[in-house]
C-alpha cells in the first residue's frame, strides 16, 4: 500500500516535484518484483503520459520520473520510503501541461510485491497545474463615491471629503497571511498618485475580492498602478503588474457663470452694471467656467433656467449656443440671447440663476448667483 501527502498546486517555477512514497509493507531488493519507476504512472486529466498505458499496451514516457530510490526502511513499523522526482516540461515545450490542468500521480495496482510476495494495492495524488500569474485586471477595479461609479473613461469625483471606496477583484485567489514563502494582496502591492490609504481588506473573508477607502489630496488626477511581483497566487506566481488599473479626477469645484451684457451696436460699454442704461434691446453673453466642464453638451443650460424678473426673454431657445464637441480640456460654454427693452417699465432690473441649476461632470452644482443688476431709464 503507498500513501501521498495531499493535494498542491504547482507553478512554472515549481516544475520539478519531489514524489514521497511510503509502502506499508517491507520491499526491499529481495522481494520479488521490487518497487520501480515502471510501477508509476502520471497522468494529465486523466490521460496516461507517462508509464505503462494498458489501452495501448505500451509504456509512454512524456514526462521523466528519474532518481526513484529507496530511503529507510522501518521494520518495526513495517514500512519503506521511497522518493522520485518528477520533471514537468517548461511552459514553451510542445508538450507543456495546460494551465488548470489536473496532474495525478498514481502507483499501479499489483505493480510490485512486498518482500512476503503480497501485491500493492496501489494509491495516487494529485494537484491542479497553475501556471499563469495573478493580476488586477482593470475591469475588476471598481472606485465609488457614495454608490457613483467614477472610474469609467475620463471619470470624474466629487466625494465632498475626498474619500472614495475602491473594490478590487483579483484574477486568481491570493495566498493567505500565514503562507510564509508568498505574499498576500496587500496595500503594498499598489503605487498611488494622489491618494493615500491606510490598507485594504478582504471582503467577507474572500482570497479574490478586496476594499479600502482612498483619500485624494487635493483636486486633479488620480491614479491607481499595480505593482509587479507584490503578490503570488497559491501555487506561488508572482504577480506581473498591469499599469494603471484605475484612474479618475477628484473635482469639488462648483462651475460658475457669468454675463457680459452688450447694447445696440454690441457696444460692451453701453449698459455697465448697476448703471442706468435707455436702450432699446440688450445682448448678454452668459458665459459658463469650469476647469472639468468637459463636452459641452454636459451644461444644458436653456433661458429658462435663468430668473430673468420682469424682464421679457422671449422663446426658451438661445440666439447662439455652444456646438457640441468632445473635447475633454474645454473649460467655458458661451450662451448668447438678445431681449428688447422696449416694453419695459422704467426702473431696477435683475437677472439671476439658483442654486443647481447646472453641474459639471463631477456632479457639482453651481451656486446661486445674481448675475446682472441694471437701471431702465427711457426717460
């Protein structure tokens, strides 16, 4: 009877396996048919690659199971160890093992007898080949604000302080604290730009699923990089790093607006702020600023949108509005609209917007602003 010391996955790294045998029963070179490597079998999901294959009546010898030798034998516990090793081929040979594959090695039933002539009965173990490297791919980092995604393409933040949660999945379980020759997911395993954190943590217990709260500190990008070799799955693969697995903007600037009022003749110095003014008609520019407006279209500003007072604006369409573009570094949007005058009661006028009317791509509103303050005097 031979017995295995368990289940272990292996690595391109760990390729060459020590095989412990331990026969219950005393062989030795005086039994009748010793224990040898023909008495061995490896096979790969269930196929024979190496040793006697009863299908074909033949050995095979894909793989080298070399240095099969005899250890101690105790008879007073009637048993032999043996040890074997076994040489799996490099990731590149032709017939390199597939990554998950299922690696068995097995003792052939009645291959050999015991020094009293009793046949073996035969026993295996077996272990899952894992050759590819853990990563962070980016699709399995997720960074929220409140329940806002913001690490899309071109994301924007606007946590009011700084504070975001960051999810990842990892593409391969991470070994646990306690395995003394890996390391486990770590903060270590990340390079920040931007951002502090204190650590992560695993979710639920979980060897593939991890979170942490990363602060920004101070508006603009914010990057996240996976490190290289900072981390190893279970059968022992370093990770490889992947770059930058995350990145957005934090932005808590509110977008501001403001007008520039023009007369008859677009004369910029015929109607002044808090001034008296008898023209007939006024064109205001109402120019939209923010350092993230990014696409224009993200503003949708109408003149509804504007508390215009007593004043008379006409139809809720602009004379001239912004054209719609993608550019992500356009920081103002112009909105342009004519109103006579003609029709207006002397005295004090105002224009003003609320409180978030609009917002930038962060999510930010403006702020509630009175824009423009004028005196009509047509007589």
């Amino acid at each position: 009877e031979t017995q295995n010391d368990g289940n272990f996955s292996s690595s391109a790294v760990h390729s060459v396996h020590p095989l412990p045998f331990t026969i219950g029963g005393v062989v030795t070179a005086n039994s009748p048919d010793a224990f040898g490597a023909d008495d061995i079998q490896v096979l790969v999901d269930g196929q024979i690659v190496t040793g006697y294959d009863e299908s074909i009546g033949q050995f095979v010898t894909e793989y080298d199971v070399s240095d099969l030798s005899a250890g101690s034998t105790d008879l007073h516990a009637l048993t032999t160890t043996y040890t074997a090793t076994l040489t799996l081929p490099a990731d590149t040979a032709d017939n390199a093992i597939a990554n998950n594959a299922v690696v068995m090695v097995r003792v052939i039933p009645n291959a050999f007898l015991d020094d009293a002539g009793n046949p073996c009965i035969g026993s295996s173990y077996q272990w899952t080949n894992d050759t590819v490297a853990p990563t962070i791919p980016p699709t399995g980092v997720t960074v929220k604000n409140g329940t806002k995604v913001v690490n899309n393409s071109g994301g924007y933040g606007n946590a009011a302080s700084g504070a975001y949660t960051v999810d990842f999945t990892l593409s391969d379980a991470s070994v646990t604290e306690t395995t003394t020759d890996a390391t486990q997911f770590a903060l270590a395993a990340l390079e920040l730009t931007n951002l502090t954190c204190t650590g992560v943590s695993a979710v639920n217990g979980s060897t593939t699923n991890f979170t942490g709260t990363f602060t920004a500190d101070g508006e603009g990008a914010c990057e996240i990089k996976e490190k290289a070799g900072t981390f190893h799955d279970r059968a022992g693969n370093p990770n490889t790093g992947s770059a930058t697995i995350a990145s957005w903007t934090h932005d808590v600037t509110k977008p501001t607006i403001e007008v520039v009022p023009y007369g008859v003749g677009s004369s910029a110095t015929s109607i002044v702020a808090g001034k008296d003014t008898n023209e007939a008609e006024i064109t205001l520019e109402f120019k939209v600023s923010d350092a993230n407006v990014g696409e224009l279209t993200d503003i949708d500003l109408s003149p509804s949108d504007l508390n215009w007072g007593v004043l008379q604006y006409g139809d809720d369409t602009w004379d001239s509005e912004p054209a719609t573009t993608t550019s992500a570094t356009t920081t103002s949007a112009t909105y342009v609209k004519t109103i006579s005058l003609t029709s207006v009661a002397n005295g004090s006028k105002t224009i003003s917007i609320t409180a978030d009317t609009f917002f930038d791509r962060a999510g930010n509103g403006n702020a509630e602003t009175t824009l423009f303050s004028f005196t009509v005097d047509t007589q």
